[in-house]
C-alpha cells in the first residue's frame, strides 16, 4: 500500500486518471452535441443558381420551395467562383429553352455530407421539372480527385502535425521540469525555442515532399509547404501556451482541444450545419484552418488567404501570451541563490 500511496501522491498519476475518465466523454459530449440536428440545418446549404430572363420563373420558385438557402448569379463563371470559394455548396445552371436540360456542379472539397445531401437533392429538383419534353440532368463534381488517399491529405497534413507537436510538448515539459532547478527560466524556454526552430525547419518539409511523392497535387511544393510550415508553428505555439498556463494538466487541455478541431475541420459536415455554439469555434483553432487550406491548394490551388491570417493571427497570439506569462512567473529560488553567489 505505500508503494500505492506514493505514486498516487505524483501529480502525472492523477493527470492520468483524469485523461481515463474525461477524454472519452469530452468526445462523446462534444460529438454528439455538435452534430445534434445538422439534418435540421439544410437552409444553411447554399445554392447558386445561374438566373436569365428563361429561368426567372424556375429560381422563383426553388427560392421558395427548396430547403436550401438558393441565390442568384449571373454566369455560370460567377458561379464557378464562388463554388471554389466556399461561399455556395451548389451550383445549378438551368436551360429550359433549348436543351431542356439542368446542370449542377458540386465541389470535392466540399464536406461529404454537404455533397451527398446536394447530389440526392437533384434528381428531386430534376423530377419535379419532368413533364414533356422530358427534362434532363447532370452532376459535375469540380476537382474531383481519382485516388481516395488524396481526399485523405488535408485531414492528415492538418491533423496530423499537431497530435506530433503536442506529444513533443509533453517530452519538452518533462525536460523543463527536471532542469529547472539547474537552469533559469529563460535560458530553458530559448532552448526550447531552438529545438522548435529545428522541427519547423525538417518536419513540413519531410511531410510535404511525402505527400508530393504519393499524390498529384495541383497547387507548387512552396506554396504547399510553406502553409505546412506555418501550421506547425501555429499548433507550436498553440500547444506551447497551453503548458504555460496549465503546467501539468496542458496535456488534458491540449488533447481537448482534438474533438473541438476534428469536428469543425469541415472535412465530414460543413461547420455551418453544425449546433450553433460550435459554428465558429474553428476559426480560432489550428486544424479547421489548415484542413480548409490544404483542401483548396491540393485539389485545385485556390486562394487560402484568410486561412494564413487566421493561422498567423493564432501563432501570434499564442506567442506573446506565452512570452507574458514566462515573464511573470517567478524565478526558481535555487537559481536566483546560484546567480547571487556568483
């Protein structure tokens, strides 16, 4: 029993008992509360639809019949773009007048939900228009990629890199805690540093010239590596703060963090369809940002912009509150006694 007594008194151990008990329903939780009633949400599916004076009559009334929220556009250009700019889920271009036929183009690098909800949704929007002459219909899903390991690569390259970091955090703190008596604060935190500087300079390069080696990817190895090199530092710095301001129960926020990011990637059901408390949340999270660019550079090398201020916004953040909080902690007192004897 005093064998028991003595390891239950360490503070990992009690950490270890939280992570049994709290991850599991932290998942289940959160889960199951964020996707509550996304079936109920189809109005926040958007669908474009190319509007002439043909179809007038034919947008009036899927604008007041389809579940969707269904704007207009003038050109199918028009809405090809907002299509690659995630700003509609759907786009329908209608020839009643002579080739009686509807044309919709769904995105790959739309959710899979979104897309199956669309792609059953035209052949109900199709017969609802049959009569004589009979109309037809046809689905063209933009950047569609031929080998499912490419689908894969966003979540991988986004997820992946902070489940790495955030390991190594947990090593790094160990490191911290065994040293502190022996080394000042900053002089640990700036070799920490170091060592982060090492990992940004290999792992997204290793990372990426792998998933170059086994995919087509259409946006350049730069590009792509470069927001693979601001991702990490981002979940660096994430993961960095988290161990600044928890000390030793960062490792069960830092792993709270995962439900949060996974289910707002985007990757499965659009975060709009989410519980609304759960809609935005990924905008300040690591993950959902990166998994959002890294789809656009490699299925078709569109504009990731917000998605790098967003990362730089975090990374930014998240340093300067770690560089405030290492500041304010005290000095081990065994250091400041070295330092006044020398």
């Amino acid at each position: 029993m005093k064998t028991f007594k003595d390891v239950f008194s360490i503070t990992q151990t009690k950490v270890g008992l939280m992570f049994a008990l709290i991850v599991p329903i932290l998942f289940l939780v959160v889960w199951m509360t964020g996707y509550q009633g996304a079936t109920e949400r189809l109005d926040q599916l958007r669908v474009a639809v190319v509007k002439d004076s043909s179809t007038v009559g034919f947008y009036e009334n899927l604008q007041k019949e389809s579940p969707f929220t269904v704007k207009a556009v003038t050109s199918e250009t028009e809405g090809l773009k907002q299509l690659d700019a995630g700003e509609v889920e759907m786009v329908l271009v209608a020839d009643l007048a002579d080739q009686k036929k509807l044309t919709f183009h769904v995105n790959q690098a739309n959710a899979e939900f979104a897309n199956g909800i669309l792609k059953q949704a035209t052949s109900e929007i199709s017969q609802t228009l049959n009569g004589t002459p009979v109309i037809t219909s046809d689905v063209i899903v933009e950047h569609q990629v031929s080998d499912f390991s490419t689908s894969m690569l966003p979540i991988l390259l986004g997820f992946v890199i902070y489940i790495a970091v955030m390991t190594m955090g947990i090593q790094f703190n160990l490191v911290t805690q065994i040293l502190k008596n022996q080394h000042s604060k900053w002089s640990l935190f700036w070799s920490k540093q170091l060592l982060h500087g090492i990992v940004l300079l290999v792992v997204p390069l290793v990372m990426v010239s792998l998933a170059f080696a086994f995919s087509d990817i259409q946006a350049s190895f730069i590009k792509v590596w470069a927001f693979q090199l601001l991702l990490t530092a981002a979940c660096i710095g994430v993961t960095q703060m988290n161990f600044t301001i928890f000390g030793p129960i960062a490792p069960l926020v830092n792993v709270a963090l995962i439900p949060f990011q996974l289910m707002t990637a985007g990757n499965i059901v659009p975060p709009s369809m989410l519980a609304p408390f759960y809609q935005t949340i990924g905008h300040y999270l690591p993950v959902p940002n990166a998994v959002a660019g890294l789809t656009r550079l490699i299925y078709f090398d569109g504009d990731i912009s917000s998605f790098v201020i967003r990362l730089t916004v975090i990374l930014l953040i998240t340093v300067v509150v770690t560089l405030i909080l290492t500041a304010l902690r005290r000095e081990q007192a065994h250091i400041i006694e070295v330092k006044q004897a020398s």
